[in-house]
C-alpha cells in the first residue's frame, strides 16, 4: 500500500468516509477492481513514483491522477512489506481466482472424490491469499503453515463429507428441500473450514501480537513531517492481533455466505424451468454467471465490514501499550485483508 513507499507526508487514506460502512465498501471496491492487475510494471513503477512525489512534498495537493496512483499502489502492495502481492492472492484478482473453485464446488450431483478435490483445492487456495494477505510483522513458520493447512483441509473435507452423508437420510423432508440442503453443503464446509484457516494461518500473530502503533491527529502528523521521522511502533498486543484475526474471519464468512448461498438456491429453481431443461448444456455456464455476479457485489461488501486499518481504545490492549498512550489514549493497527 502506499504507506509503505518513501516520504514522511501521509497521504489521505481514501477518497471516502471510511468511518463509515458504506465508505469502506467503495473503498474496498477499489483495492478489489480487477482492472488494476492488466497494470504493467512501468505502470506500477509511475504510480509509485507519483505517490512517493506526494509524500515527499513535491506534488502539493490530490488530483485525479494521484488518487488513480494510489490505487494502483493499494490493490499491489502489501501494506507491511511495500512489495507486490503475488497477482493471482491480491483482492482484485480474487473474484477471477475463486470462481472456477467455486463453480467446482457448486457441482450439482458431485460424488466423494470431486467433493474431496475441490475443497483441497479451495483451501489450498485459502492458504495461499490469507498468507499473501496477512499482517507481516509477525510472520508465520512454513512449518506452522503446513500444519495450518492440513488442519484447514481436514475440517472441510470431514464436513463437506459428514453434511453429504448425513442428508440423504434426512426422511423427515421433503425431496425438493433435500435437494437444497444438499446443494448447501458446500456452503456449510467452506464457511466453517474458512474461519478456521484464517485462525490456523495466523494464529502466530495471536501468540505473538502485532505492532500497534499510535494514533495521530492531523496537527501530530504534520509535526511529524517536519522532523522527518516516522510513526515507531508501540509495541506487540496479542490482544490487537486476536481482534484482527477474528475480525478477518468473520469478513470470510460474510464474503462466503452469498456466494455459496444464492447461486445454488437460484440454480435449483433455473433447472426445474422447460428452457433450462432443454438446454442441460447451459447449467455450467448459468452457474459461472451466477457465482461471478455475486463474487462482484459480495467481495467489496464483506470486506468493508471492518476497516482495514484499526483503531481502538488503548485500554482495551495490554498494560504496556497502555502506559505509553493512556487507558483513553487512541492507538491502531492493521488489521490484514
């Protein structure tokens, strides 16, 4: 992100009240455009070379030019690292990454091993974005990771299994709702075995904390850039890291939830219609276009949930964070995508 590049002026941190849930969604929007990752190289290289130009003070104010700068620089970079995502785990490639997964899972009539497949598959995948996505400054083991991993795996396959043995039995309804509760249990895994990963891939952070840092008024950082320093950490809070991690988590629920939800329930009704009938070809493709649809809205709108970069009450931290800034004192931190 553009926090990350040289300059000891901050930029603003967005176009939009992001005090606001429907001024993170539009901000959200942004970092997830799939248009940002046909930017070439020199292109990123232009953008960043404009924000550090603002940082620095030799551009004076934001322009259009600037803001289009800096979301580039926001939908690339990580945050703690100042180097590029790896494109397919960024924001704005995850609509395009998860759809053929999903579109596998959504299968209807998939049997055990295609179940078993497309949930390695999405959770592999889950390991992959919530590691390229995490707070970096404390970074996880490869070995904490692959026990994360094979934990993730095993929890969603054991409910996608255990829901697809468990409904056909089910005498007490009908066959029209057993139809949908089946075509549910892709939901049911994925949410589950979902909130579990992001707590599995960086619980490190929970055991260790992760730096949180004071927060400044505008006065304070205009202060700040006149002495060129830079904002110091005040310390690891394992408390700051659990309320990320969760906070994590449960976007990934919020995200999952209509997209595993509403093509499946939309897909039954399409296939008990005579042009859907006559055209069996035209389910997959109908599906792809549901999931995609939804993905669009669903992404931007599960994660403006919680704001990305955190603010709370010292108090509620350690002792340690709090005796540097007051019980009152304001402090943040990031939260991770």
């Amino acid at each position: 992100m553009a926090a990350s590049l040289p300059g000891k002026r901050g930029l603003p941190a967005s176009q939009y009240n992001l005090n606001t849930y429907w001024g993170r969604v539009r901000q959200s929007a942004e970092i997830a455009d799939p248009r940002t990752l046909f930017v070439s190289n020199a292109g990123l290289e232009s953008a960043k070379s404009l924000v550090s130009s603002y940082k620095q003070g030799h551009v004076q104010s934001m322009t259009p030019e600037l803001w289009r700068a800096k979301k580039i620089v926001d939908s690339t970079l990580h945050p703690d690292t100042g180097q590029p995502v790896f494109l397919p785990f960024r924001m704005s490639c995850f609509v395009i990454s998860n759809l053929i997964v999903t579109a596998g899972m959504l299968t209807p009539g998939l049997k055990t091993t295609g179940t078993l497949l497309w949930q390695i598959t999405n959770q592999s995948l889950n390991v992959a974005i919530n590691s390229a996505n995490a707070n970096k400054s404390t970074p996880i083991s490869t070995s904490s990771m692959v026990k994360s991993y094979f934990l993730a795996v095993s929890a969603s396959c054991s409910v996608a299994l255990g829901l697809n043995a468990l409904v056909p039995r089910l005498r007490r309804v009908s066959p029209a709702t057993r139809t949908i509760l089946t075509r549910l249990v892709p939901f049911a895994a994925v949410a589950s075995a979902g909130a579990l990963n992001v707590f599995l891939m960086r619980g490190e952070e929970i055991r260790r904390g992760i730096d949180v840092f004071p927060s400044l008024n505008a006065l304070q950082k205009a202060e700040l850039e006149k002495e060129g320093k830079d904002v110091e950490s005040l310390g690891k809070s394992r408390k700051a890291a659990t309320i990320a991690v969760a906070e994590t988590a449960l976007s990934r629920v919020l995200n999952a939830t209509p997209i595993m939800v509403l093509p499946p329930l939309i897909l039954v009704r399409l296939q008990r219609t005579e042009w859907l009938k006559r055209r069996p070809r035209m389910v997959l493709p109908v599906n792809l276009g549901l999931i995609l649809t939804t993905s669009i809205f669903a992404l931007p709108l599960a994660l403006g949930a919680f704001p990305q970069r955190q603010t709370i009450q010292a108090g509620k931290l350690e002792k340690d964070i709090m005796e540097k800034v007051g019980p009152e004192g304001m402090v943040e931190f990031n939260r991770g995508i």
